[in-house]
C-alpha cells in the first residue's frame, strides 16, 4: 500500500499543526521545529507541513510514500524507461533516513516517490534536499 504526500509551506507551523489536527481529527505523527507531519489513515495522506513564511508559493512538493527500496527502485527503473529525468537521493532529510527518487511534472512540480528507512534525531538540521532536479526550494 501507497499513499499520497502532499508538501506545504506553512506560515506559522503552530496555527498549521492547530488547524490540520482539527481537519483531519488526529494529531501529528512527528513535530520538530519549523515542521510536522501527520499520517493520515483516511484519506491515506501524508501530509508534511514546512515553516516557511517566504516561499514564493504554498506547495512546497508532491509524493508518494511507499513502504520498501524495492519499490522506491521500481520506480526509478520504469519512470526512466519511460523517458523521464530523475535523481535518486538517499540519506537524511526531514528527520527521516530516507531512499527516494524525485521527478518534476511538465510544468516543474517536484514529485518524490521515498521510503522512510528509520527515524532520525530531533537535531536542528537543514530541511533542503541533496539532489533536486529543477526546484532547488523543494525540501523533503
């Protein structure tokens, strides 16, 4: 089983965390500061919440988050096959130990298709990514 990520930036992560808790009735699975994520069991949503007051826009990217490398490395293989540019990122971000694969849409939405591997401390750390094709804003 899959489910779909959505990415926002937030302008203040306590109004957001507050306001998502109450719309999805339950509370976030990780809080750091400056980001929350909730997993979400209906809908099946990942929904991650980056503090950034400044982006230029609210979505920050676009996911799926499946359960095994194998399946993050099946989709590396068929989206290139298929004539798509991607970049493969491994390691930590977003407090996670993380394997992934990102590709942009047409018009340049990030799109990331990741496992989360283990959990990582709760050290202030620089939310960007390693690897990100087009949209160097985009963060894990």
């Amino acid at each position: 089983m899959s489910r779909v990520q959505l990415a926002l930036n937030v302008s203040d992560i306590n109004e957001a965390v507050t306001f998502y808790s109450k719309l999805f009735a339950t509370e976030p699975a990780k809080l750091r500061p400056g980001y929350a994520n909730f997993a979400i069991n209906e809908p099946p949503l990942k929904l991650v919440l980056i503090e950034n007051p400044d982006a230029a826009s609210r979505l920050n990217h676009l996911g799926v988050e499946v359960f095994s490398t194998d399946e993050v490395q099946d989709t590396q293989r068929r989206l290139s096959g298929d004539g798509l540019a991607t970049s493969e990122e491994s390691g930590t971000c977003c407090y996670a130990v993380q394997e992934k694969v990102w590709v942009d849409d047409p018009d340049g939405a990030p799109w990331e298709v990741y496992t989360v591997l283990a959990d990582a401390p709760p050290v202030v750390q620089d939310l960007g990514c390693a690897a990100v094709p087009k949209s160097a804003a985009r963060c894990c």
